[in-house]
C-alpha cells in the first residue's frame, strides 16, 4: 500500500490539514471539535499503525524515503525517511495524540487546544523523519510554538513564568545548533565543492577536522541536552510539566523529552562519531548524576506532577547512559526506552491530571487513601508505577536493564552508579503511592469517584503496551536492531571506538 | 508430562487473569476456590514432571523447554523458557504443595474480608513469579520471578493499607529488597560481561573458567541480592515489619518461600560459590551472626508472629550457614523442612489469632489448648520440629547444618549451637505462653479496642468471648502441614541423591561417625535444654519476666532506630537539600539568576527609548553619519 | 557649456542636509513632513544628475517611483496628522511619546 | 546660459529649503517648499528629464503642498511656533553636527569614491526618441510588475488615508489610532 503512498508526508501534512480545518471550524460545538481532531489523529496513527507493519524488518539503512528538491540553491530538500530508530517514536507520537486530544477535559477554548495539539503532532512526526538538516530545524522550532501556547494558554497558575522560561531555554540551545547546523553545511561546501543539508550525505562523507567537530558536536549537544533535559540544564522541566495542563504534560514528557535523545542519535552519533566518543565520559557522568540526582530530588517533592516531572529527569537519564554507552544494548535499550518512558510517563500524566480533575489539587499531603474508594484506579496507576519503576515483565524493566547491561560492558563503573538509581525510584515512587493512595481515607478524598467508562478507554492502550512491551518486546527490538547495529558500525568506521564482541554478539562476526 | 512443565506457572498465571477479570463477580468464597484449584493443579503438574525426571538416569536428569524469545539484542539472548532439574522441581513441588495448602487455608482465614477475591489475586500472580523463579532457565528470567515475588509481597503486606503501619512496611520490604536486586542485577551484569550470555546452562558449565576474583565478584554480588530478598544482616529488618500482612501471606511469602529464594540462588549457582573460597566463608559468617542475633530478638518479642518472624530469619541464616559450608543439600533441606513446620506454625498462629478475634499479643493469651484442639495439635508438633527434638524433621536438617559447619570452622558451630539452644527455648515459651498456663485473656470490649483489624468483625461474638477452633478449610491444612513437619525427616537421604546432579562437588561429610554422633548428642541436648528453660521460666514461674526479656532485645536491638539515624535521617535531609538548596536555589537560582541580570540590564536601557520621535530620527542621523564616517575613513 | 554634474550633487548634498536639519530642529509635525519631503527631493535631483551623467534612463525611472511613493506616504502621513490633530489641536511631534520604554 | 540656469535654480533651492526649515508659519513653510520644488523642476529640465520636471510640477506643487495647506487650513493649525525654543536636550547641536556631517562626509567620500558607471537595465539615456517615450518604454517593459505594484500602493494609501482620518462612529477616533 504505502509502496506508492508518500506515506511519511502523509503523516505529516494530515495534521497540519486537522489543525487547518479545526481552526475553520465554529468555537461553540466543542464534541464536533474533539471529533474532528481525534479523526485526524485517528488517520496519522493509522498511518503509523501501516508504517510499522509495512516497516521491514530486515532492512537496512532509511525507508519509505522520500526527496524532493526544495530549495535547490541552497541544497535544501525535502526528505523524510524513517529507520528502526525512528520507527517506534513516530508510532508512539502517533498514539498518544489522540489519547491527549480526547483525554483530559479541557476547560476553555477547545477549538484552540485541538488546532494547537494537531500542528504539535505534525511537528513532531516531521522532526522524526527529517533527513534534512533544515527541514529538522524547522520542524524542530515548529514544535515549539504550538506548546508554547498550549503551556501558556492551558496552563495552571504560574504558566506564564513556566513558558517563558521553556521558551527561552530552548531557544538558546536552538540558537546555538542553528549555527551548528550552518557551520558543518558550509564546511562541507568548502570541503566537498557542493552545498547540501542532507544528513545521510554530510555523515558519510564526514569532511569536518576532528577539533572543529567536537565543538560543532557540543553546539548540536546544548540543544539536544536542553531538550532532554541532561544535568544541570533541566529545571526548566519541572516546571513546564507542571503547570502545563494534563495533554501538554503528556506530549512534553511523552515526545518532546525525546526529541533530545533522539537528536543525539541521529545528529550526535551519526554526524560527528568522534567527537561523540570523546566527549561519551561527559555525557555519561551527566546521565548518571540525573539517574541519581533527579532521584533524590523527586524524593522530596511535594507536588505529585512535579515528582513525576523529576521522576522523568531520572529516566531520560538511563537513555542518556545508554546511548552513550555505546553498545548494541544500551543503544537499543535507548531506544526502547524512549517508547517505554513515553508510555509510563505519560500514563502517570495523564492519571494526576485525573486526580486533578476530582480534588483540584496536586498536593500529595491533601490526598490520601483513594485505593479504598477508587480501587480501580488504584491499581492502574499501581501498574503504571510499577512500570515506571522497572519491574520486570513491565516494559520499563526491558530498556532500562538492556541500557544497563550495555553500559555495564562498555563503561563499568558508570553503569554500576547508574542501576543504583533503581533502588531510588521505588523509593520515591512507592513512597508517593503510599502518601497518595494507602493510609486511611477522610475528608474530600472520600468522595473520589472510581475511573469512568472514557478514563478506562483512555488508559486501556497504554496499559495494554506497558504489558506487551514488557512481555515480549521481540518484534519492537528486532526493528531497532539493524539499524543500531549501522549506527555503531558507522561510528566504529568513523572513529577509533570498538565494540566489545560480547555485546555485539554473534549478528556482528 | 515433562512438557507440561509450562503448566506449573500458566496455571497460576491464569488464575490471576481469570480473577482480575471476574474476582469481583465470583466473590467470596469462590473466587478463593478457583485460585487453590489452580494452585493444586499446578502441584498435580509438578508432581507428573517429578516423576518423569525421575525416570531419567542421574547426569540425564534435565530438561529444558523454550517458550518465546523475550529479550534478544546482540550477544544478549534470554528466553522465557524453563529448566527442569532435581533443584527446580524440588522447588517447583513444595512451593505449589504448599502453596496450595495455604490457598486453601487463605479461603477460610480471609473469608468476610471484603477485599477477599484481591487477595486471591495476589495470591496466585505471587505463586506465577515463585514459580518462575524457581524454574526458569536464565538468570534474567528468575529475576523476573525475583521482583514479581517482591511485588507481590509489597502488595500483600500493604494488603489492610488503611493501616499505616501495613503500608509504612510493604514500602520498607520493597525498597530494601530493591538494594539487594542492586547486587542481583549488577552480578547479572557482570556474568554477562563475562560470559556472553545469562542462560544457566552455559553460565554454570562454563564456570570453572573463571577467574578466582570474578567468581568470588559474582558469587558476593548475588549474595547480595540473597541477603535482601532473604532477610540477612544487614537487610533482614523489612521481614518482622511485613507480618503486618495476612497470616496467610506470613506463612507462604514470608516463612515458606519467597525468603528462601536467597538460598535456591545460591544453590543454583553452586558451582561459581565453589571457586571462591572467600565468599563462602563470608556466606556462613553473616548466616550465623543472623541465626543467633535474630534469635536473640525472637526471646523477647511479645507479638505471636514477630516471633514467628525473627525466627524465620533465625532460620534462613542457618540456610546461608549451610550454603557457606558447602553443604547444598543440608541447605535445601532445611529449607524444604522449615516450609513445613515455618508454614504450619504461621498457619497455626493465624488460627490462634482467628480464633482469639485478632488479639496477636501472647500475653493475652493461654490455656488455648482446651480450646482449640487441632490447633494446639498441630502447633506442639511445629514446635518440637523446628526446636529440633528428634525425630521431628527440624532436628535431622538441622543436625546436617551444625555438622557442616563444625567441619568449616568450630566458632561458626559454636553459634549455631547456640541459637538451636535459643530457638528451642523461644518456641517453648510461645507454646507454653498460647497454649499452656492460665487463661490471660481480654474481656471483649478491650479485645475489640486492641483489634486493630476490622476485617473480622463477622466473627466477633459478642458479650460471650470465647476462643473457638477453626473452620475446616483451616484445619486441614494444618493437620497435613503437620504430618509433613513431623515424618520431613525421612526425605534426608533420597535428596540427597536426588540433588546430587545439580551440584558441582556433592559436599562429603569428612568426619567420623563417632564424631557426628556427638554432635547429634550435643545438638539435642541443647535443644532439650532450651525447653526445660523455658518451662521453668515460663510454665513454673522462677524467674520474674523481666528479667529474661531485657529493653533493648524488645525492641530488637534498636537497629530500626539506628537505621533511622544512620540511613533515613541523613537521606531525607540529603533529598531535602538537594530538592530545597541544590535544585531550587542553586541551578534553577543560577538560571533565574541570568533571567534578572537582562531584567536588569533591560531596565536600564529602557531609559534610551524616549518616546520623541526626534530623538529617533537623531539617532537615525547620526548612525548615518557613522556608516559614512566609516566609509570614508576606509575609502581614504 | 554645460554645468558639470558634479555641481548638481553638490546642491543636492546641500538640500538634503538642510531637509535633515530642518527634520531634526522643528516640532512642527507639518514642518517636519516638509523637511522629508526636502531629501526626498535632493535624492531625486542625484539621480536625475547621475541618468544624465551616466547616460541611462534607470535613475529617471527610480525618480518616477520616488514620485509616487512620495504621494502615497503624504496621503497617509497626513491622514495620520489630521488624527493626531483632532485630538489636540495644538500637538507638537514632543507631545506624544507613547513609546516610551 | 546652463551656468546662469544652474545657479539661479541653485539659489531658489537652497533658499526655498532654508525657508521651509526657518519659517516660524507652517503656511510660509509650504510657500517656500513650492520654491523649492519648482528650483528643482527646472534642474530636471536642465538635464534632459522633461517628463519628470512636469510629474514635479503637477503632482508635488500642484498636489502634495496644496494637500499640506488644506490640512493647515481645515485644522486651523496655522500658528506660529517658537523655533528658538528646543524642549529637548542636546537635540539641536547633535542635529547640526549630523546634517553638517552627513554633507561633509559625501564631499569627503566623492574625492576618492565614485559610481562604477555600470549600466543598468533601462537603457541610455540618449539617443532617437524623445525623453518620455524612452521612459515609458522602461516602465512599461521592463519594470511593469513594479509599475502595477505602485497602483496597487496607491490604493492602499488612499484606503488606509480614510481609514485613519474618518471620523469612527462613536464621535472620536480610537485610542489606538489617534495617538
């Protein structure tokens, strides 16, 4: 089907097509405008659903390419593609855009929210499939504005300071791979005799002296690590996520957060593979120190959205690790990770905003024992923590240990700091569930109400990958593979990085 | 039948599923029917594939079946598939044998909880993860089973979570669990490193390649590992904290089988304990110092099942005592025999509990053996058993344990030794306390006050307080518990066979027999002594109570207070800096910081816009003037 | 003889400069306005000067357009005045300052 | 004859410009403006652009001043100012050193720097046909998108020009439009 389809661009112009007919649409029928938008998620994940079927498995390099000349004086194109990287992040941006547009209620302006969330949607689908490093930043600033808005439009209380200030942080590290960008295109003009943005190109001919990539690499690196967001640049996190209403909070944590690992990837990695692993000891001690210290941090909190937002600091950290570990484990369990965090982050999301919705309140100290009225809920927010926290036959365990496991054979001791981590996030976690859902129940909390027929249809995909992930994982690992298997071999090719053979494997003789 | 093996965790499995979905429905007693049912399959299951293995020749005795690849990435490959060996189908049978005996328990204890159909939830999800524990083929996979067996006891603990205290303790077990899975995950890591691969096979065949600082590496790690999930020094204080949960969960979770998950690991990777010396020795030390401190605490505990409890540690060190001895046999041994007889007491003291309206302290009880004959019953012979008063099976396991240890050092004997002495004399007094002497009861209204747990009001006969026997469901197990507690002892030499293919070196008892009947004397005698201990403090009254239960073993030696100061206090202020100090002042401050600075500078230049459109246009001029100036001054 | 060109852009130096003064010194917003329309004058006179001089039609069809932007901008420069006006009749251009940081 | 055209046109410019600027009356200002504007015209022919000369005339004497003492005379806005006095500080030194500047620093510049001579696209100036045929010509050829463009302009202006000097509905005009 999608041989002729130019499926890609599909999947980015239905959004931008929902978002244009949303906003043509009259304000009043709010129903008809969550429909609406729904359907036109509904079709992208459809699209994506397609993608990943048609997606073979076996195949190297990127598919379903699709190029085209745009801006021929400057070597700007039009080319999408996707590879087993991008793969599962392009489908899991496609489920949860509908789960957050028919979601949480919305209490003013739906019109606006929907138009909002659908030109996200297309933001990030495009910055996923760029293979143009133009097209990316554009797609790549494109997502900014809608949330933008939604943060400071939805928001709660202090939206207008958290905005501002997501706003700012980002785009200093935009401002600065922007130059990167430019840098490493005209270099390679100046090396090569021809202009052009494209990815594949500029990684494989890898024209740049080793001390001007390095620090192209850091410029491209304060971006992503902003995005992510690695130690010390992440307190921009907690509050953004905070006082963005419940569908912000899950697109940001959900998708946004991976936009930065995902760029490492594809940008960090495949660009300037050198650089990547001489700097890996830095990125790897600022993934660590967030696995520990966004930990430690969340321990404390007092707000339950703000905990999961620090609980996030801690995961994209494990990602971190991975990917800068390195090995075919670590790199794939990244990946995997990113999907898994995805899912259980945006779960937890999605229940506070539900607690929200019936105490309006956040504060963990003013709930307390729900799992006698709402057991329920109870047990889904249970299952979801317990996700989050790693156990295994939960998807969260199957990235995190497989980050774990690679870096351990890659980076010793890093990963030996990192799985402590492990034992602080039940901490925290159960501590929170225990604060929130056990003890006694009185007052407001007594009135809780059990989770509604939409809340279970919401949470029900979720859930349900949360366990299929974590029991088998086999069909999503063996996409990502081939193509981390190419990473590394094109960073072992461009660099004097060597992959212990016990973590390549056998598949690498 | 052998293929079946994947039976023995499905059934369970879907109990769980089947309860999860309809448990509501099904209620009370149903859905706790349904839930023994699988569990009673599952051992009809494990007892067909024992008997096929045992119709396999000695080295052939293993089989294993591939279910589904689940994580497989580069030289990693990790199936869910399942190892069938004497080991695991040891396991396999008495955890789904007992298992099923205190399902069948469970659905009398519980029967009026209104969460009743959850707790068989639970129940059978916690059977699955032990009995993937037990069986699977890799490490990776027994982790799985490892955690979900600590997910489940969190849940099971924190089961009344209206109780603070219930959910206060189901946190404390998962997360110090959770710092042993630190040294279980790392191990796991290191085999990996080491080995290329986390399947059993491969890993414990190509073990005696290693080196003498790995393997001890790996052996100490998942030692550490054994000591959260076992409840050692350091780590055992989550276990007397988690009978706040059910005494059915006491019995199966934290008595017969998830505690002793520590000692199956270490028996399961004998052959890598065997290269380091070092550790082995490290093992028995931390196993007697845990038999005898946490004897020493059971003296004095007032709580029926704190008892209970702290012997259950006592008695899992006398397991790691035998494992750092060499001794697999002994410690598997004593780990099927202490299932027995731990199971029986538990279930015993659930019933005096049921049948006392949920008074637990001792000192309120008495004289219940007129009262509750099948309890007391059965009770007295879970006492002699785990006091190790021939020939009960408590003593023949037991003796094999001091025997081992006597060969690996006198000192380690000695403790142990001691704490048989000790664990003879705590048992008595919770006998003679419960059963024996005078009635000390509560009147009702006080009982009720004292009660903390309302989910037993149905059997609060109000006006005339009575202790009353158990129900059948309840009953039976007990009687079968205890005919397995008193005969265990037969099982001493087939296991010993059975277990021989699963051991690198089959450990040999070097000493003489005159040597070992000594022991046997000396070990009994000890055990005798404690009881006549006991019975002239407790039952003849010659030493005022006071005396023999000194402040400092009630409260168990302070060390949950120490842990308060050393541990939590310093990580929650820690936390709060961090949260507080660090992240708000110090990063987010630097950051607001910058955003003040450009407040600032923009204040100040705001001044330059005046609002005269004069003044831009002046601007404007003289800008032009400086562009031409400059123009001029290059053109020259 | 014919008047170098180099003359006539020198009167057109000349003009301009006095038009940017006159824009700079006077408050009268009228004023002003004629003060633009001073150097727009002198830039048109330059490149009347130099089609000549350079012998090409371009500079007079740039002068053509300067025309006509020129009346556009007044029609709207004075449209804005008449508001201003008929609020305060007696409005100088330092009266209204409505940007100030 | 060139050189007495020259420097009596020179004379009316200069001084119709130092009129406009000097002038306390905003009408004396406007006089002197049309001074100005005819000194220039006659510059215009002087140098061949007769078709310009007569736009010159027609549309800034004949149009744009008269346009200025319409709204001088409707708004009844002719009084006289003090020119002595400058509210601003440093506003009117800065402004004679940067007008005297500006001329200084294109004398400066035109001693060493001068045009590059290259063609346009137009076409010479000189040549068969008479000015205004060689400027339509250009106009409407080679530069017609512009040409229309400025239609377009204008009637954007005149829109606008409504738009901002009508009366709104409500008596006044719109905070936002008057100030």
């Amino acid at each position: 089907m999608s041989g002729s389809l130019p499926i890609l661009t599909l999947l980015v112009l239905v959004p931008v097509l929902g978002a244009g007919v949303v906003a043509l649409m009259p304000r009043d029928n709010e129903r008809l405008l969550k429909l609406v938008g729904v359907t036109f998620a509904g079709v992208s994940l459809a699209l994506a659903v397609a993608l990943m079927f048609d997606y073979r498995a076996t195949g190297t390099g990127f598919q379903f390419v699709s190029d085209h000349v745009w801006i021929r004086s400057f070597g700007i194109s039009w080319k999408l593609g996707v590879d087993g990287i991008s793969l599962f992040l392009i489908g899991l941006t496609g489920v949860l855009f509908p789960l957050v547009i028919v979601g949480p209620a919305v209490h003013k302006d739906v019109k606006g929210y929907v138009a909002w969330m659908l030109l996200l949607e297309a933001g990030c689908m495009g910055v996923f499939m760029s293979l143009d490093l133009f097209l990316f930043f554009l797609f790549w600033e494109l997502v900014l504005i809608p949330m933008y808005f939604l943060i400071g439009g939805w928001g709660y209380d202090r939206r207008i300071y958290a905005t501002l200030k997501f706003f700012l942080y980002t785009m200093v590290g935009s401002a600065l791979m922007l130059v990167g960008i430019l840098t490493v295109v005209f270099l390679h003009q100046r090396a090569t005799g021809h202009l052009t943005f494209d990815v594949v190109t500029l990684a494989n001919e890898q024209s740049l002296a080793s001390s001007t990539a390095r620090w192209l690499f850091l410029a491209f690196a304060a971006s992503f690590a902003i995005k992510v967001p690695i130690f010390p640049v992440h307190t921009w996190l907690p509050d953004a996520h905070t006082e963005a209403p419940t569908g912000g909070s899950v697109i940001l944590a959900g998708i946004m957060l991976k936009l930065g690992t995902y760029g490492f990837l594809r940008f960090g990695l495949y660009l300037f593979p050198q650089a990547a692993v001489d700097m890996a000891p830095l990125f790897l001690t600022l993934g660590t120190i967030g696995i520990i210290y966004g930990a430690v941090v969340a321990i404390m909190q007092k707000d339950l959205k703000r905990l999961v937002a620090y609980s996030s600091v801690a995961h994209l950290g494990f990602i971190v690790v991975g990917t800068f570990g390195l090995s075919q484990q670590g790199l794939e369990g990244g990946v995997l990770q990113m999907v898994n965090h995805g899912l259980s982050t945006g779960a937890l999301f999605f229940l506070v905003g539900m607690i929200y919705e019936r105490r309006h309140t956040r504060l963990i100290a003013e709930l307390g024992g729900i799992q006698r009225v709402a057991p329920v809920f109870a047990g889904v927010f249970m299952l979801v923590m317990l996700s989050s926290i790693g156990l295994p036959g939960l998807n969260g365990f199957v990235g995190e240990f497989l980050v774990l496991i690679g870096t351990f054979v890659t980076h010793r001791w890093w990963a030996v700091v990192a799985t402590a981590g492990v034992i602080l996030a039940a901490l925290y976690l159960l501590w929170a569930y225990q604060r929130v859902f056990h003890g006694p129940v009185s007052g407001e909390n007594a009135t809780f109400s059990e989770m509604t027929m939409r809340e279970r249809a919401i949470m029900a995909p979720l859930v349900a990958l949360i366990v299929l992930l974590g029991v088998y994982p086999k069909p999503v690992l063996d996409r990502i593979a081939p193509s981390v298997r190419e990473l590394i071999a094109h960073v072992q090719e461009h660099s004097d990085y060597r992959q212990p053979a016990v973590a390549a494997g056998a598949a690498e003789r | 039948m052998m293929h079946a093996v994947w039976l023995i965790p499905a059934l369970p499995l879907t109990g769980f599923l089947i309860l999860l979905a309809t448990g509501r429905r099904m209620g009370d007693p149903k859905a706790g029917y349904v839930a023994t049912a699988m569990m009673v399959g599952a051992f009809v299951v494990a007892v067909g594939v024992f008997f096929d293995l045992m119709g396999l020749h000695g080295e052939e005795r293993r089989f294993q079946q591939d279910l589904f690849s689940w994580i497989s990435v580069g030289g990693l490959d990790v199936h869910v598939g399942f190892l069938v060996d004497p080991l695991s189908v040891t396991m396999a049978l008495f955890v789904t044998g007992v298992g099923a005996l205190i399902h069948l328990y469970s659905v009398g204890y519980m029967h009026g909880d209104e969460r009743y159909p959850t707790f068989f939830v639970y129940l059978n999800l916690f059977a699955f993860s032990m009995l993937m524990l037990v069986l699977s083929d890799s490490f990776l996979l027994t982790f799985l089973g490892w955690e979900g067996v600590g997910a489940c006891s969190y849940f099971l603990i924190s089961f009344w979570f209206e109780r603070p205290s219930a959910a206060t303790a189901g946190k404390k077990a998962f997360v110090t669990n959770r710092v042993g899975d630190f040294g279980f995950m790392l191990a796991m890591f290191l085999i990996f490193a080491t080995f290329g691969s986390l399947n059993y096979v491969p890993v414990l065949e190509g073990a005696h390649e290693l080196t003498h600082v790995t393997a001890t590496a790996i052996a100490l790690l998942l030692f550490v590992g054994a000591v959260g999930k076992s409840a050692q020094l350091p780590l055992y204080v989550w276990l007397p904290d988690a009978m706040e949960g059910p005494t059915p969960v006491s019995a199966l979770i934290h008595a017969a089988t998830m505690v002793t998950a520590g000692v199956f690991l270490m028996v399961r990777v004998n052959p890598i304990l065997n290269l380091a010396p070092g550790a082995l020795t490290l093992i028995a030390t931390i196993g007697a110092l845990t038999a005898f401190f946490a004897a020493t605490i059971a003296c004095a505990q007032n709580d029926i099942k704190k008892v209970l409890a702290y012997s259950t540690v006592s008695q899992l060190g006398y397991m790691f005592l035998a494992v750092g001895s060499g001794a697999y046999v002994a410690a598997i041994f004593h780990m099927v025999t202490h299932a027995f007889f731990k199971a029986l007491l538990f279930l015993g003291a659930g019933s005096v509990i049921h049948g006392m309206h949920d008074e637990q302290d001792m000192k309120y009880m008495g004289a219940l053996r007129k009262w509750m004959p099948i309890t007391s019953g059965t009770f007295i012979v879970g006492w002699l058993a785990i006091a190790g008063v021939p020939p009960f099976s408590g003593f023949w396991s037991k003796d094999d344990i001091l025997l081992a240890a006597f060969e690996k050092n006198k000192a380690l004997w000695f403790i142990g030794l001691l704490t048989a002495l000790m664990t003879a004399y705590y048992m008595s007094r919770q006998v003679f306390l419960v059963f024996y002497g005078g009635e000390r009861w509560k009147k009702p209204e006080a009982a009720e006050a004292h009660g903390e747990d309302v989910a037993h009001d149905a059997h609060g006969a109000h006006g005339d307080f009575k202790p009353h026997e158990s129900p059948p469901t309840m009953a039976f197990p007990l009687v079968v518990l205890a005919g397995l507690a008193a005969v265990g002892g037969i099982l001493k030499s087939p296991l010993e066979r059975w277990l021989e293919p699963v051991l690198a070196h089959p450990h040999e008892f070097a000493s003489s027999s005159s040597t070992k009947l000594g022991l046997i004397v000396v070990t009994t005698v000890g055990a005798l002594s404690g009881i006549g201990l006991a019975y002239s403090i407790w039952l003849r009254n010659r030493v005022r109570a006071e005396t023999v239960e000194p402040e400092v073993l009630r409260h168990a030696w302070y060390v949950d207070a120490l842990y308060q100061k050393i541990v939590e206090a310093p990580g929650r202020a820690l936390a709060n800096f961090s949260a507080f100090v660090v992240d708000a002042k110090v990063i987010d401050g630097t950051v607001n910081g910058v955003g003040a600075l450009v407040r600032a500078g923009g204040t100040r230049l705001r001044t330059v816009q005046s609002g005269f459109v004069r003044n831009y246009a002046l601007a404007v001029a003289v800008g032009a003037v400086a562009i031409l100036a400059y123009a001029v001054a290059r053109s020259a | 003889m014919s008047v170098p060109g180099a003359w006539y852009l020198g009167l057109a130096a000349m003009l301009f400069g006095i038009g940017a003064i006159g824009l700079l010194i006077r408050r009268n917003v009228l004023i002003m306005f004629m003060c633009v329309e001073l150097m727009l004058n002198a830039v048109n006179l330059t490149f009347v000067t130099f089609a000549r001089m350079l012998n090409d039609i371009g500079g007079q069809v740039v002068v053509f357009f300067v025309l006509v932007v020129a009346a556009a901008e007044v029609v709207v420069g004075l449209a804005i005045i008449v508001s201003i006006f008929r609020r305060r009749a007696d409005a100088t251009a330092d009266d209204i300052s409505l940007l100030k940081g | 004859m060139d050189w007495v055209v020259f420097v009596a046109a020179g004379i009316a410019v200069l001084a119709g410009a130092l009129g406009v600027v000097l002038a306390t009356h905003p009408v004396h200002s406007a006089l002197m403006l049309v001074m100005t504007l005819f000194g220039v015209a006659v510059l215009f022919v002087a140098q061949q652009a007769h078709f310009l000369a007569a736009v010159q005339i027609i549309v800034y004497a004949g149009a744009i001043v008269v346009l200025f003492l319409f709204v001088i005379m409707l708004l009844g806005v002719d009084r006289s100012e003090n020119v002595r006095a400058e509210p601003l500080p440093f506003q009117r030194p800065i402004a004679y050193v940067a007008g005297a500047g500006v001329v200084a620093a294109v004398f400066l510049l035109a001693r060493t720097t001068w045009v590059s001579g290259a063609q346009s696209a137009a076409g010479p100036a000189d040549g068969p046909g008479s000015n205004i045929e060689k400027l339509a010509d250009s106009l409407f050829t080679r530069y017609l998108l512009a040409f229309e463009m400025t239609s377009v302009l204008l009637v954007i202006a005149v829109v606008g020009a409504v738009v901002l000097a009508r009366h709104s509905p409500t008596g006044g005009v719109r905070d936002s439009e008057a100030s």
